[in-house]
C-alpha cells in the first residue's frame, strides 16, 4: 500500500484483517442466511481490494479518503451480487464493481467541460487510430487518421487537445441502457491490461498466505531475481532448505490460484 497514509476514513491500514479461504466461504454461507455480522466481517476482510484498485487513480487530483469510500460501496455492492456458485473468485468479481463506482464519481465530478462536437471529434479520431493501428500493426499518422475520418488535422488536434485532462477518459461514450462504455475502456494498455492487473492482485493475495520467510524466499527468487544461492546466502540457510522451501511456496499458491 505505499503512498498512502496508515489511516484512511479513520480505518488503519497497517491492520486490515486478510480472511483464508475458508472464513470467506462461511461467511458467505452466513451473509446469505441474512447475518449482518458476517456481512460486516466480509466487508471488512475485503477492504485491502478497496485500497489496491484506488491505487489505479493514484494519478488523480480526488481525495484518497473519497476515493475509499467510493470504493467501498462497490465492494458492498459486489457482495450483495455475488453469486457463490459460479466457478469465480470474489475479487475477480469484485475488482470491476469497484472500479465501475470509482470512474462513476470521477466522471460526475468532473468539473471540466467540452463542447459535444469537440468531443465527438476526438472520440472519432481515438476510434480511427484504434482501428488504424489493428489493420496496418503501426501507430498512423495524423494525416492518415484524417484522411480516414474526414476531417482536418487541425480540427483532429483541437479536438485531442481540448480533452488532454486526465479526467476527460471518464466521460460515457455510449451507453445501451447499461453500464455506459467510456473512452477510457477504448484506449488499449498492452502494458496494464485490466485482465493482467486482476491476475496481479491475485498474486499478491497468494503470496500474502504465505509464511514470512517462504513469501520472502518468492520475493527474492521471482521479483529480484536472485538465484537459490544467493538467497540462501540472505537469509543463512542451505540451499537445499531454499529449493524445498521454495516448492512448497509454490506448491500453496498454484493451490490458491486454481
């Protein structure tokens, strides 16, 4: 959770319960069975999604306190919908519900306005260098974006430069009576891809199960890259208690995640 502070809306992060798999689906049973306890157990248990899908919009100029409370309605949200027999893990489930609530309040408070046609014609040019890019497998130039649309440069670069803001990817492009689609959803991130982000957050959750030096040993052979020797170098154990402890690690967390 770095960069943000150790109490947000008065909860203090540095104590966030983390709930085993099976204290999530007891308390489910019992949420179902209409125990507000449990259900305040769960909320509580999950609020460490809360904190790791606002880091998401750490860009933005909201209140980090908003920002949770936001949050946090789409996790109750998320709870209040889940449905326990599909074959889907709840923050798999609940990681859009809540990023769905968080753009929401960032699109409805956006204070910045543009006209319709200029927005309409930088969706247009968004759009055509989308399409542009998946034909010919290369960034278009603006010329080419042009020509394929209809308009001029010069309108294409006013228009682009009119919604540069940040917040500007919050506003609803199209809507059929559902959720609205925004540009934001319509802008491609091969580095951030939102299916990877959630997969992310699933490790993490699996590495977190992990005993202290086990997650430890995975965080010095996986994310800093350092060989078994030179982990057992570290933390003054053989080399053979790292590999046995290492597979066991391993071992816990493909259990969790499948």
């Amino acid at each position: 959770m770095a960069g943000y502070k150790v109490e947000i809306c008065g909860v203090n992060t540095a104590k966030l319960p983390l709930l085993t798999n099976e204290e999530k689906d007891e308390l489910f049973k019992r949420i179902l069975e209409g125990d507000m306890e449990a259900r305040e157990q769960y909320i509580k248990g999950n609020l460490r999604l809360v904190l790791s899908v606002i880091q998401r919009f750490s860009s933005s100029t909201e209140n980090v306190d908003d920002l949770f409370q936001i949050g946090c309605i789409g996790l109750i949200k998320a709870i209040d919908n889940f449905d326990i027999t599909q074959n889907v893990r709840f923050s798999t489930y609940a990681v859009p519900m809540i990023m769905g609530e968080v753009r929401r309040y960032l699109r409805d408070n956006n204070s910045i306005r543009v006209s319709r046609s200029l927005r309409d014609t930088a969706y247009k040019a968004i759009y055509a260098k989308e399409g542009l890019m998946r034909k010919n497998a290369k960034e278009p130039t603006l010329m080419e974006i042009a020509d394929e649309i209809g308009i001029s440069k010069e309108e294409i670069t006013y228009a682009l430069d009119a919604i540069q803001s940040p917040v500007s990817l919050y506003e609803p492009v199209y809507t059929d009576g559902g959720d609205p689609l925004y540009v934001m959803d319509q802008i491609s991130d091969k580095k951030n891809l939102e299916e990877n982000w959630v997969e992310e957050i699933s490790l993490k959750e699996a590495m977190d199960r992990l005993p202290q030096r086990e997650r430890h040993i995975i965080d010095l052979r996986f994310f800093e890259g350092k060989t078994q020797t030179e982990v057992a170098e570290e933390i003054h154990i053989s080399q053979a208690q790292v590999s046995r402890l290492e597979k066991n690690a391993l071992k816990s967390m493909r259990n969790y995640l499948n």
